[in-house]
C-alpha cells in the first residue's frame, strides 16, 4: 500500500539504494537524491510544499515566503512552515535548505545543530544562527527584505 513500501524489508532494494546514497551524500559526493518518493501519505497541500522543496538544490535555499509562493499560496507561509516541518524524508526532501526571512535558521525536526551541520556539509558557511553561502545569499535575502520595507 501507499507510504509503507519497504517497511517490513530492510533488504529492500529501494531502500538499499537509499542507504547508498545517503552515503554518498555524506561523503560529499551526492547533491541529488535520485529515488522513487511515496509522499502520498501527506496531504495534497503537504505533497505541494514537499515537491517544491525537491526543487531547492544543494547550496542553494529559499524562505518559508518563497516556498508558499512557489506553490501558487504566497498567504499559506504558516502553513508552509507546518508542512515542512512534517516532511517525513528529512534530507532526501531537503527541508534544511528552507531558512528564515532573514537568513535565520529556523525549525527543523532533528534540531537547528544538524541544520547547520547539513547546510554546513553542502558548502554553507554559518554564523551563529545565520546561514550564508559564499555567494552571498544572506546578503540577498537582507537587500530584499529591505526592498520589500521600501515599497510597503
């Protein structure tokens, strides 16, 4: 049935080949899960948010904000956030990679010193409770709050 493949087998192949590549990942020689998801077991509004955080590649990121309106529901961002804190294949579905507004890490399942440790991992560099990249996401996503103050 939907959501519960491989449950009973550890031998799997489809989680074999999970394991294998989170290994890879791990070892910094994966950016990009390449598996069959069962997400049916969210709703369709937590499948949308989970799919689009499937588009966030490695090193890259996007805000609560950016997520809503990406699925076509810029007012949902709370219910974003809930949706993405209920991703039920942390890593794989790379819900690290969604931070605050101001850069800020924020809420994640297995706790903010593994969010930095996998954004860390990918090539972030982090600030105390802020992420930025070498290409100056954090400086980006501060110069477009600011543009968004102007014209409110």
């Amino acid at each position: 049935p939907p959501g519960s493949w491989g449950r009973e087998d550890p031998a799997h192949p489809v989680l074999a080949e999970a394991a294998r590549q989170l290994g890879e990942y791990f070892a910094g020689r994966r950016q990009r899960f390449e598996l069959p998801l069962d997400l049916s077991a969210g709703t369709a509004f937590q499948q949308d948010v989970w799919h689009a955080l499937l588009g966030i590649g490695s090193g890259d990121s996007a805000t609560y904000t950016e997520v809503a309106a990406r699925i076509g529901r810029p007012a949902a961002v709370r219910a974003v956030g809930t949706a993405v804190g209920s991703n039920p294949l942390i890593v794989i579905v790379p819900c690290h990679r969604v931070l605050g507004s101001t850069g800020a890490l924020t809420g994640f399942g297995g706790g903010l010193g593994r969010k930095a440790a996998l954004l860390q991992l990918e090539g972030w560099r982090i600030d105390g409770a802020e992420a930025g990249t070498p290409d100056a996401t954090l400086r980006r996503l501060r110069a477009r709050r600011a543009a968004d103050e102007l014209f409110d």
